[in-house]
C-alpha cells in the first residue's frame, strides 16, 4: 500500500462533538504514517476542496488536536454547501478530483448529515469513473438525529443532555415562583422536521408530575384547544406547567406555528420563535404569567454539558473512519451498534453510503404519546443511555478552554481558480 | 439566652444558589440547638408567614438539607410580594408579628434583594415597637448585582458565568458557519436596569477578536447608527459578529426596545424579546444571516455550570447570617467583602439593614468602553472572580440530581385565616 494522504472535511451545522471526531480521526491517522500521509482539512468544509484552500493539520501538535475532543464547533469551518448531482454540475465533482490529484489524496473523508453522506458517495463514484480512485468513507454527524442505519448520531446525544438539564433546572425555578408570578415556561428547541431534540425533554420528566409536562413534536399537528386544555390541568393539578416546543410545530393549515404570528407595523414577519407564540396563546386564555426561552445555537454549542457517551462515539467513529478506509472499504459510513440497553453497549459497525444517502429516520410512531404530548417507555429506553455521563472541558479563570488552531494553508498547486 | 425558633423565607427571582444560602443557614442553626429550637421555613416566602403556612425543616434529613447545596431554585417557594410602607399596611406587619409569637420565633431571615431587605428592616421595627423583639436578618441574593455595600450577590457570579461560557460556545459555533450561513449570533441576556449580566459576557473574551465582539447596556442609550456600523466592521474584520444585549436597552425616545417592535396581526405587543429585534435590524441593513437566543430562567437556574466561588459564598452568607443572629447582631444583613484580587481573597462583613433596603447598586462608568460596546479592563478585575471555579452537581442517568424536599407543614396555631 503507497503512502497518501487523507482529506478532512466537517459539513452542516456544526455540534458540540464533531471536533472529536475530527480528533479521532486525525490522532488515528498519526498513527498510521506508513500508509496516510498528512491530514488535509478542507478550510470551511467542502468549500476548502473545490477552491484548494486546504488546512495541513501535521502543523498542529498533539496537544492542540487532543484538545479538539473538547472544543465545540467546527475546528475547520464547516459550509452550507450542497453539491449538486454528478449531472447536474460534473464540473464540480471534477475539480474535487483534480485538487486531491494535486495534493496526492488517496482518502477522503467527510463529517456530516445526509447530504454529505451522499457527496462521499458521489465523490467516490466519480473518481473511479475518472479513474482516480480514492476511499471515501463518510462521518455521521448531525444534532437532527436523523441518519438511518446508525443507532444515533453523534451531536444528538449532547444536545439531548443539554435540553432535558435545561428544562429540569428552568422547571424548578417556575415551581418556585409559581404562587404568586410566573407559572408557564415555554423552552423551543431545534428539530424542524423530527421530534428527537424535543423528545430528549421529556428525560428530565422521571415520575408522575415531573417537568415537561408537555411536549409539542413537528410529528403531531398543533390542536390548540387540546393544548390549552392540558396546560390548565397542569396549572391547577401542579401549580405550574412546563413546555418543550420543537421550531416545527405546524397548525392543521399546516403552516409552521412560527411563522403564522403574523407581521409588525413595519410589516416584517414575526420576529420571534414559536415559543414566544405559543406563551401568548396561553396568556390569552388562561391569564397565566409565563416566560419563555429560546436556546438556539446554545444548544448544539453546549460543550461544558455535553454527553459523555455522545464524545465518546464521536471519537470512536473518527477513528472507525480511518481504521475502515485503511481495510480498503470504499463508499461505507462506520455506525454506532447498540449491543444492549441495560447495561448500556455499543461498538462500531459500518453502512454503505448508497444505504444511508439521503434517507431521513424519523422518529418511530410508538415514541409518542397516544395524546401526543409526551414520549413512552420505550423511548425513554432509547433515548436514556445517549445522555449518559459527563465529560467536562478543562477551566482556566471560570471559562472552559477551548482550542483555537492555527489552521495553517497548504501551498496551492493549481492555477486555475474556481469560484463558488 | 432562650431557646427560640427561627424563620426563614426565600424572596423575589429565584437563583442557583439560593438553597446554598438556605443549606448554610439550616446546617448551621442546627449546631445550635441550644439557642435555635427549630428551623421553620415560609411557603412561598413571606407569603408563608402571613397565612401561618410554616414548613418545619426539622423533618429533612441532614443529607436532603446538604443536597440544597447543589439544587437550584427555591426550595420552599418563593413569592413576588413586596409588603407595604409600615404606615400604610400596618396589619401585615401586625400579623407577621403574630404569627411569629404563635411559633415562637426569635430570629427572622429573610433571603432576597433590596425590597426584602426593607421589609426585613421594617419586621425589626414593628416587632420592637409591638413589644415583641425579634432579630432580623437579611441574606443577600439578586442575580442582578445591585445591592449596595456588598461586594457583590449570590446567585450573580453563576448567571455570569453561565453567560460567559454561552456567548463563547455560541460564538466557537457561529464562527465555524459564517463562511457560507450565519454571520451574526445575538443572545438577549436579564437586567433591566443595570448591565451586570451583559457585561459578564464580556468576560468570554480574553483577547483581540474574541467574542462577544459588542455588548450592548441598559446604561448606554441604543445609537442604531453606530451599532449597526460596529456589526459591519466585525463582519468584515472577523468574518462574523457575535452579540450580547441585555433585554433592558432604550432607545434614544427612551423606550424599550423589546417593545418598540410593533403590533402583530392581531394586534397583540410584539411577543419577542429584543434579541429578535436587534437581529432583524442588522438584516435589514446588512443582509447577514443570523440567529439569536433568549436564555430567560435557564441563565439563572443553570446550576450544572454555577460559579464555585458563587455557591461558596451563598453558603457562607446563611451560616455568617445565624452567626451574627447568635450574637445579637439585630437589622443587618452579612455581606461580602473582597480582600485581594489576586489571588483573589474574601471574607464575610456585615451591614446595617437601613442603608442596604432599597438602594440600588449601578455599574459605575468606568466599567464600559467609551464606545458603549465593551467593560473595561477595570470591570474585568471586578467580575473575573467571580464565575470562578466549578462546582457540579451530582449526576444520574445522565442528569443532574436535585432535591425536592417533604415541606412537611407545621400545625397551624392561630385561629385567625389571613388573606393576600
């Protein structure tokens, strides 16, 4: 086997965990110099390869790719950038062939949702049909949840921990005041097509009358009266009542209830989330104080919560990545294999990227509530073990340490330029 | 010196690190059983009192009142309640009076900001004035910062670091996207009327280029001009631009502008707070991409990343609080006094209840930039300390495990019911 070196890239929205695949797969690498040379990082995502603007990930010591397993957020830069089909836009594919030509690329090596599962498979049909041959093995990453094959994707696990922390800890703050201030609290969370983020709130909810009391899934369309009515049943059987609201919750028009808020005096959209929308609608009818919050970017950055088992899987999958392309398995995705609940196992396993392209997993209908507002055992059962444990960052004056890397460029070799 | 029973209450926005005052304060009563009989705790704060609706503390375990140490929110309620002038309610006083006589209670901690620091002040009066001296004692705790003498509140240093943290993970997030998607990331912080909390996100950067890269203060009227100016060199300069504004700002008309946004179609207040409202305005003028996050009840009942120096100094505020109680110390409330800022040293002091009711402490000038964006190096010196050290809570399953206690009532003594 000749010696050559592997190209790195990180897609999509970024998590609290990709770097730590980033570093598994970089720290396994390293330690396989005979077969891949250096690491090239493609300098926000696939944007870096089609324009040669590469990172040489050898210039940064151990210490700083040790650190990636810490650090949120795309070490690289990560890109919104979905390439077409190969028919669509050869001229694309092509060039990724010919820069990886240039650089000697014989790995390539994509961390991301769906859509980058089916680029890493794109890129490795084209280069054996222009015969440049180059292993391809995709990365799963997305908070989403929603890659097939795999039991969970890595991200998930870490925004699932922050969400169902958060939403136990608002909880009791609401059950302090709700005597005589606020008793409504509204948490939005990502997922704008499945349920999986909002459903890791219903974690927190241990026994009878724990918080959230309710969840609103994008799976189950929004019947307002029905809502409104549980959420006076909490209110007078608890004292207050907890919400965890997905982005996507539609109206039975089927528009986004986000959306449908209507529009201010200079005529913009509503401005705010659903959880503002969804507040408003109680205070309506029921006169109740509430407050509500919006995590965003919070969420899927919270690496000072994250899951342990969530880091873990990154890792692992990182250096699954390496360990496969080095057997020669071409076009393949390593997986995460759940072996059994209780006591929490799983090891690696491996899927074909033309199984998992493009192949949205939505969340089963039996992790639903029969009313629609909560989740069941069996999903507690999935979901539980994702959470699992902590794995802090290390302090310095209060503030977690996150690595900054110095991202230096390779020479480029090529003349010609290619505009995005 | 007779034995007597203590009363204790929680009071107004709940915090982390309110039940570690309580923990101090509890633990501590309980080495004195020969001069404090029993820890009674009001429902609901003060609340509790006025209606006779006393929690006996005695029947929680010793391992249940260690575990307030590490459990955010109030533990026995808390109330939005702020009794009248003496003059003009002399009844309630007149019934707080009575029913501390019933219970005989000696000793009256009262666990809040600058209002319950009057009411505590007041008790003293009244109880002196009704021939029925009672030693009262305040226990500072505002998320806000704003009371005077102290050298800061319990329950500030953990939401500042919450903030600290949030802003650099959000912007480590941001910063990774902001090649292709977003380039603005804005997160709407409390304080209404003092820029405590927003100016502890300043914290987040430590050198040239960290985020947050603006701030923006209650205390410094909104310039849109120059704001939306500085958001564009960011961008330009650092390729995004990552925002903390406190939901307390005005513009120059002095509205807030959370609530200069507009009406929607139904004629209801903008719902939203003013984090969508920046947001909007920089795409307006600039185009970017952003998102933003309205972190509400989770900044301030994040125990799982509470400041140690924050729970530390909540704790020793309710032991130092019986201390001086034992000692006769009458109408005062323990304070912190910082003794060196590096390292950093303090200790507990104490003051007089008249001249901390009802005054509030604002963010001196030379705590901002001259450009109204940033803290200066001398706010830096003030806050660092603070959000310093970790203190996590213990961990099941993947959560944080906090304690809800039995609040088991006491017998009620008095025939007489009291309304609210």
């Amino acid at each position: 086997m000749t010696k050559r070196n592997a190209f790195y890239a990180q897609s999509g929205g970024v998590t609290a965990v990709i770097n730590a695949s980033a570093c598994g797969l970089i720290e396994t690498a390293r330690k396989h110099k005979n077969k891949i040379g250096k690491v090239y990082a493609g300098r926000n995502g696939i944007i870096g390869a089609l324009t040669e603007d590469l990172i040489d990930t050898s210039k940064e010591t151990a210490r700083s790719i040790a650190a990636l397993r810490h650090t949120p957020s795309g070490a690289f830069g990560s890109c919104r950038y979905k390439l077409k089909g190969l028919e669509e836009d050869k001229a694309q594919y092509e060039r990724l062939i010919e820069v990886f030509k240039a650089h000697d690329i014989g790995y390539f090596f994509y961390n991301g949702g769906g859509d980058s599962q089916d680029t890493a498979n794109k890129v490795s049909q084209i280069g054996a049909k222009l015969g440049y041959p180059i292993t391809c093995v995709g990365i799963p990453k997305t908070v989403d949840n929603d890659l097939p094959i795999t039991d969970n994707c890595p991200g998930f696990g870490s925004v699932a921990k922050y969400v169902a922390v958060s939403i136990r800890e608002a909880a009791f703050d609401v059950a302090s005041m709700a005597k005589t201030s606020t008793k409504i609290f509204v948490m939005e969370v990502m997922g704008r097509h499945a349920g999986w983020i909002a459903a890791a709130g219903g974690l927190a909810a241990e026994k009878k009358g724990d918080a959230p009391h309710i969840i609103l899934f994008p799976e189950i369309v929004f019947d307002k009266a029905a809502f409104l009515k549980r959420v006076d049943q909490c209110v007078k059987k608890y004292g207050y009542c907890a919400i965890v609201v997905s982005e996507g919750i539609k109206n039975p028009e089927g528009q986004f209830l986000a959306e449908a808020g209507g529009r201010d005096s200079f005529g913009h959209a509503q401005l705010g989330g659903v959880a503002p929308v969804v507040a408003q609608m109680i205070k309506d009818e029921h006169g109740y104080k509430y407050h509500w919050a919006v995590a965003d970017y919070l969420q899927r950055a919270a690496r000072h919560i994250a899951s342990k088992t969530d880091v873990e899987q990154a890792y692992a999958l990182g250096k699954a990545a390496v360990q496969l392309a080095l057997k020669g398995q071409n076009a393949v995705m390593p997986t995460i294999v759940r072996k059994s609940n209780k006591p929490y196992k799983w090891t690696t396993g491996v899927a074909k990227l033309s199984a998992v392209a493009n192949v949205e997993k939505m969340m089963p209908k039996n992790y639903i509530t029969k009313d629609g507002f909560g989740i069941t055992e069996r999903c507690r059962t999935y979901l539980q073990p994702l959470i699992k444990g902590e794995d802090y960052p290390p302090y310095k004056n209060g503030l977690p340490q996150y690595v900054v890397l110095k991202n230096v460029a390779v020479p480029k070799k090529l003349k010609k330029k290619f505009t995005i």
